[in-house]
C-alpha cells in the first residue's frame, strides 16, 4: 500500500540567485526530508549585490498556482514570503479559502538591501495576508513597520508583538528574529510568543559573515517543516533556531557571489 506524502507549499517571489524566495525555500524543505511545492508571486532581478526589479505576476495566475497544488497534494502547511502587490495578496486570500492547515507567514516587507518589496501598495497586502496566518516570523524592522514605531530593546519587540494577537484573529504563534538587537553582542535572542504565555527565548552565537541572504525564508521554511514533524511550536521554534545557527556557521567562510550572499544550503545535504 502506498503512503500519502505530506507537503509544504511556498508562495513568494523567485531569486534567480538562489539566496531567497521560492529558491531559498524549496532548499531548505529538501534537506530537511519535506516534500516542497512552490506557486511564485514575483519574478525578481537580483543577485548578492541587491535587487535591480520587481515584477509581481498577474494575481490570477499566482491563484491558479496555489489551487492547483492544494487541491491536488495533501499541503499540510502554506509558507508565505514576498508577495509583490496588493492585487497578489488578494488573490492569494481569495485561493486559500478554506484551507485549514497552518499559514507561516513571513511579512517580507524589504529586501536585505533596504528595497521595499510590497510594491506601491503600503502594507495593505500585508495585512490582508496576514489575516490568514497561524504564525508569522517577521524580523524586527519589519515588525516595527506592522506597529508603526520604532523598535529598539527586547521589552520593545516583546510588547509589539503581542500586539499582533489582538488584531490577527487566526494567530497562534509569533516568532521575533532577534538578529537586529543590540546587534554588537556576541549571541542574538530570538524569541516565540504563545497567547497567555510567557515567551520563550534562544540564544546562539552571532555569525559575522556576509552570507546572509535568505536568512528569513530559511528561517520561516525550516519552521514549517518541523512544525509538520512534530505539531509543536516551541520545539519547532528550537529546532529552526539551531538548524538557522548552524547554517550561517558552515556557511560563513564561503564565497557566494561578489557581495551579500546566500547560505549553504547544499552543505548539509553532503553532510558538511
């Protein structure tokens, strides 16, 4: 008798670099034994020294991608990045409806280089897609764009994000990306927030190295994956901490491209 393989569905822009996006995603599901389907938002130019364009595809089309995955394979969680314009999100929203496994949103919102990645549209696609997610993984400049204030201590980020509870109805789990405090210290916090709980934190060394690209699709995607494995947020958080820590560590001294590049990836599948 055949098994029914569970699967993990990507929606975000492609990077024809392979650093992030779809590319990123789809990486980090294989090494880590995940059946990965992708639906694209955006056909980006970009390499490791930033990002030249943005053309988000027609909504429809983005739809169509994400029904014909879901009504075929058995998508136990939708991952979602980069999604190019208000239109986009919409149709992403519209294609969705029903679906009730888990939404792991990362509010893309820039790119590592600063470029805005929500087109002309404000962050009007954000929340509507947002009001979708069952947890969401921003990074702390994009979390002070959701509360619109600056955000500069841990207290800080803690506060806002249990903010986002109170508006997003669908919300289980927030995960702050603690890369951007106190961003001297030699370890980074990141920290998961569980309604009516108190939060958790993690600690890992801090990585310097210029291979950073992709860091919050890597991030958001090995979540997903081990929250599929094991149903639990906490542990799922763990583990895509340590996976993420572990990935910058074997990536650091490589040379990806001429400036801010992606991670190895490909390592961990030859055991490096």
């Amino acid at each position: 008798m055949s098994r029914q393989v569970l699967a993990i569905l990507s929606v975000a822009g492609s990077d024809p670099s392979g650093g992030a996006g779809v590319q990123a995603d789809i990486k980090t599901l294989t090494v880590l034994g995940v059946y990965a389907a992708a639906a694209v938002t955006a056909i980006t130019v970009q390499n490791s020294l930033g990002m030249a364009s943005c053309q988000p595809l027609a909504p429809e089309l983005v739809a169509a991608q994400v029904r014909a995955v879901i009504s075929d394979l058995k998508v136990s969680h939708v991952k979602i990045g980069m999604i190019g314009s208000r239109a986009v999100a919409q149709a992403i929203v519209q294609a969705l409806d029903g679906f009730t496994g888990e939404i792991i949103y990362d509010p893309v919102i820039s790119s590592s280089v600063g470029r805005p990645l929500s087109a002309t549209d404000g962050l009007e696609g954000v929340w509507r897609v947002a009001g979708l997610a069952t947890v969401m993984t921003p990074n702390l400049p994009e979390l002070a764009l959701l509360v619109d204030r600056q955000i500069k201590s841990a207290e800080q980020a803690l506060l806002a994000g249990g903010e986002l509870f109170a508006r997003l109805p669908h919300l289980k789990a927030v995960v702050l990306k603690g890369g951007h405090l106190d961003e001297g210290h030699p370890e980074v916090r990141d920290f998961l927030l569980l309604p009516g709980q108190p939060p958790l934190s993690r600690r890992h060394p801090r990585v310097i190295t210029p291979n950073t690209h992709g860091t919050g699709c890597t991030f958001a995607a090995a979540l997903a994956a081990y929250h599929q494995r094991g149903g639990d947020y906490r542990r799922a958080f763990e583990q895509a901490v340590d996976f993420l820590a572990h990935l910058l560590q074997i990536s650091a001294d490589w040379r990806l491209g001429q400036g801010n590049g992606g991670l190895c990836h490909h390592r961990l599948a030859t055991g490096g």
